[in-house]
C-alpha cells in the first residue's frame, strides 16, 4: 500500500511539472517549518534523489545523443577535463554559486541586489572591508525598495513571472556554452549543446518554486555528484 501512495504521489509530481512548466507559478509546497522537520528531509531527499536518477536516464538515453551529435557537427570541444575536476567546485561551490544566481531570485526578485555583487565580490577575493562597503548600502537599498514598492512590484512580478522563469533557464544554459572551445563561428546548432543545462534548469527552477532554494541546491549538487562518482570510480579502478 505504501508503494502505491508513493508511486501516486510521484505521478502527480511528474503531473505538476508538466504544468508548471506551460505556466510557471508561486504556488509552494513548502512550510517554513518544514526546514525542521527530520523526517520530511528524509523524505524529500529519497525525491530528490530519484529525480537525479530520472534525469541522468533522460541526459544519457535521449538529450545526450543529440548533443554528441551536434559536437560532432560543429567540431567544438569541452574545455573541462572532468578526470581532474574538483569534487568541492563541482559539488558545493558550484551548485550553491549558481543557484543563488538563477533560482533564489526567482522568489525574491530584490534579492539580486544583493546577491549579485557578494558572488562578484567571492569570484574576485575581496577583502572584507571592500564587501562590506558594498554590500551595506546594497542591503539598505533593499530594504527601502522592499518596503516601498512590496505589493506594486509583486503583483507586477507574478504577471510576466512565466516569462522570466523560462527567461532565467534560458540564460542558465547558455551560460554552459562556455564550457566548449572551437567554438569560431555561429551555427544554430550551437545552443543545443546545452539542451541538458536547459532541461535541468527548468527542474531545478521548479523545485526552487514548489520546495525551497535549499531543495535546489541539494538537487543541483546530488545531479552534480552522481557523474563525478563514475569517473573517480574508472579513473582509480
């Protein structure tokens, strides 16, 4: 009986993604109190971890051919040497750098204010002192546009929000073009080699909206994990 509620269950996620994705929205699934809750992480992790394995099987099996295909096509390459790949950048940084980027924004569209130059600032190692020069008047400016312009600027938000969430998965994938090289000219091929980045995105995005950024992250890092799992495994074998 247990399996069959949960195999519901997940049928009507797989349900609400396909909605979600033809009209994203603010609706959560989340409680704050939840983020205390032993067993609902427990629960949300075994989730989570079945979405990483269902995405894995839908890169490898059906969007990965097609951008082997397109490599093959265009003649670019992949400048990242996954062999000597570090497990923290891929696994931790990475994850938590470009979710705050693309996802956390997404519910808290002021949030970039701040958000942005403190990534700037952890990129280009500023001291101290330099963040906190920047960031106080950031913050400060923050709260006065929250304040003042709370209920104006949502209830404009939430109207183009569809736009600006497959906009966000857009641009998160096309940031991923920079992982190739030879790339000399244009071809319309050329964004299709970050189909899996985009789709992933998307995921991503969804959880972000339907859980919470720490659903995200989690999800971003196990996806993250589970290749880099594989090569340690052959490299040292």
């Amino acid at each position: 009986m247990n399996f069959k509620n949960n195999l519901y269950l997940f049928i009507q996620e797989i349900k609400d993604f396909q909605l979600f994705i033809k009209s994203p929205n603010f609706h959560s699934k989340y409680k704050k109190n939840d983020i205390k809750n032993i067993s609902f992480f427990i629960k949300r992790l075994k989730y989570l971890i079945i979405c990483v394995f269902l995405l894995w099987i839908l890169n490898i099996f059906f969007i990965g051919p097609i951008v082997n295909f397109i490599i093959l096509k265009t003649g670019v390459q992949h400048k990242i040497n996954h062999l000597n790949l570090s497990f923290f950048k891929a696994v931790i940084v990475a994850p938590i750098v470009e979710e705050l980027m693309f996802r956390y924004i997404l519910r808290k569209p002021l949030g970039f204010i701040i958000i942005y130059p403190l990534i700037i600032s952890f990129i280009f190692n500023l001291s101290n002192i330099k963040i906190f020069l920047i960031l106080m008047p950031l913050i400060l400016c923050n709260y006065v546009l929250r304040k003042n312009l709370k209920f104006c600027w949502l209830r404009n938000y939430v109207k183009i929000f569809p736009y600006i969430f497959h906009l966000i998965s857009i641009l998160f994938a096309l940031l991923h073009i920079l992982n190739f090289s030879n790339i000399s000219k244009f071809s319309i091929l050329i964004p299709f080699l970050v189909l899996p980045q985009w789709f992933t995105g998307i995921v991503l995005g969804w959880i972000r909206m339907r859980y919470s950024i720490y659903d995200s992250i989690l999800l971003h890092s196990l996806f993250n994990l589970l290749p880099l799992i594989l090569l340690y495994f052959f490299k040292f074998s």
